[in-house]
C-alpha cells in the first residue's frame, strides 16, 4: 500500500483508527460503551456504573516534569482512575511508559501541602489495546491482566492498581471460538471495520448502538474528512513500520550471510553453518 493506494474506508467507522476510538469510547453521550467495555473486561471485578470523562492533558507541577497526554481518561463513580490508551506501533519502553502513566495520575490526586499525612491513594487502572506484539517470542497470550504481586506466593500484594494489556494480534479465534463478552469485543474491535453487516452472535445492546453510531455514511461531511484523514495516518504509520521491519530483516539476512562466508572461509563444514545460522544448506554451498 503507497499513498497513492489507499483502500477505501469501510461501511463502518475503524474502531482503531484515532477518529474511531474516540468516536466509540471517548463521547459523552455514548459513554455507555465504556462502561460496557470496561464491565466486560473486569467480568465481575469489579462493577462500573456511571463514568465521568476528565482532562487528557496533565502539565507538570514544574518545568522539570513532563506533559502527560492520555488517550481516553476517565473516573469511575467509586472514585477509581481508568486510563485506556491505543498503541499502533510498538515502543521499546512501553511498559515503563504504562507505569509513568499511572504513577502521575495517582501523583495528581494527592492533596499538597506540608499538612499531608495519609497515604490513602485511589485506584487507578491502564487499559490499553496494542497491534502489535509485546514479545515476538511469545505470541500465545492476547490478553494480560497485571497487578503487583507477591512472588513469594502468588497473591496479590496491591489490588488499587492494575494494567490490562490486549494485544490484539495475537487474538486470532474464530466466531465459533468466542468463548465470553470479553472475546466478542475483542474480535469487533479487530474486524469491525471489515464487516458489511452487524453478525448474529454481536446481539447484545450495546453492540447494537456500536454498529448504529458507527456507519460511516451517516457522519456529516467535516466528520467524514475528520475520519479519512484519521484512516490515512493510520495507514501511512502501518506503512512507515512495515517499512522499517522489511529493512530490518533484509539487513539481519545480510549480516547472516556475511557471517556464513566468514565461516566457512575459516573452514568450518557446510551443514554446520546452515545450522548454527539457519540458513538452507544450498545456500551456504553457493556462498
């Protein structure tokens, strides 16, 4: 796909596209589909009943602390912190940019001054949805529920603060496969731009107002531009990364080259640099 190639938007609005996840998850009026989500998601862990959105950009206290911007932020009506981010393309320090996250949510809410003295702190919770794969190893698990634990036993050591992480390329069930709520949005949000029609087994409410509010030829015209540019950066971020991975292992099978005609220059047998390297043994012979 070049720019010159982009593929047409679908009948319904890309739930992953920035237009999309706000258009879903961030509006007031349709906040229900949060609460729903999020219900969903903690099955039964607990039970959100009203949310109340709040700021996405947090300054810092000084200079010296850096500007925070969240996705989505919201307070649930128990008082607890949700922050629900979307992450396209993959960072080397997502994980320690998860925890900065909550850490300066939670350093937010405490009172300043000198006469401070309780620890008492809220619960705060990142929800976020990844496309891409947090370990390339390690492509079995789609999502990740994660607390402080104690090693020692296992048990949870601080229930107050959570990350649950979907790495939705590595959510591949089938319709037939969906065993719970949680796995139903987790395949919409993966293939709803690529419907054409509300499918039988997406029957609860909630994801009957998702595909009502979600067409794309009932938005209003600046709403529509609003989604197709949001669509193209999508789009040319997928590229610029697929991109750089081509590169990358276009490069990594040179390096694999070279060091084989190193090898075997040093005398070392065919079969055991094909395997050592994993290259095909035609290959090295030829080298």
């Amino acid at each position: 796909m070049t720019k010159e190639t982009y593929p047409q938007p679908g009948k319904f609005i890309d739930p992953l596209s920035d237009y999309g996840f706000r258009h879903y998850f961030g509006s007031e009026p349709n906040k229900e589909i949060l609460i729903e989500f999020l219900n969903d998601l903690f099955e039964g862990e607990r039970c959100i009943e009203d949310l109340e959105y709040g700021p996405t950009e947090h300054d810092g206290d000084d200079t010296s602390d850096k500007r925070v911007i969240f996705d989505l932020h919201c307070r649930g009506s128990n008082g607890e912190y949700f922050i629900i981010e979307m992450q396209r393309i993959r960072q080397e320090y997502f994980k320690d940019r998860a925890l900065y996250y909550t850490s300066r949510l939670i350093q937010r809410q405490l009172p300043k001054g000198k006469a401070f003295n309780s620890y008492q702190l809220p619960e705060v919770f990142l929800i976020a949805l990844l496309e891409f794969h947090m370990d390339e190893a390690q492509k079995k698990h789609y999502f990740h529920d994660i607390a402080l634990c104690n090693k020692s036993t296992g048990e949870i050591f601080y229930k107050k603060l959570g990350f649950k992480f979907i790495e939705l390329p590595n959510f591949v069930k089938e319709e037939e496969e969906l065993e719970s709520e949680r796995d139903k949005w987790f395949y919409l949000l993966k293939h709803m731009s690529n419907m054409d029609k509300v499918p039988k087994f997406l029957d609860k409410r909630v994801f009957k107002l998702i595909f009502k509010i979600g067409e794309v030829s009932k938005l209003k015209k600046e709403e529509r531009m609003a989604y197709e540019a949001s669509l193209k950066a999508k789009w040319d971020t997928q590229n610029a990364f697929d991109t750089i991975r081509k590169e990358e292992r276009a490069r990594a099978e040179r390096e694999k080259l070279d060091s084989a005609k190193l090898l075997k220059q040093s005398g070392v047998a065919n079969h055991l640099i094909a395997e050592s390297l994993k290259l095909p043994l035609e290959v090295v012979e030829k080298l």
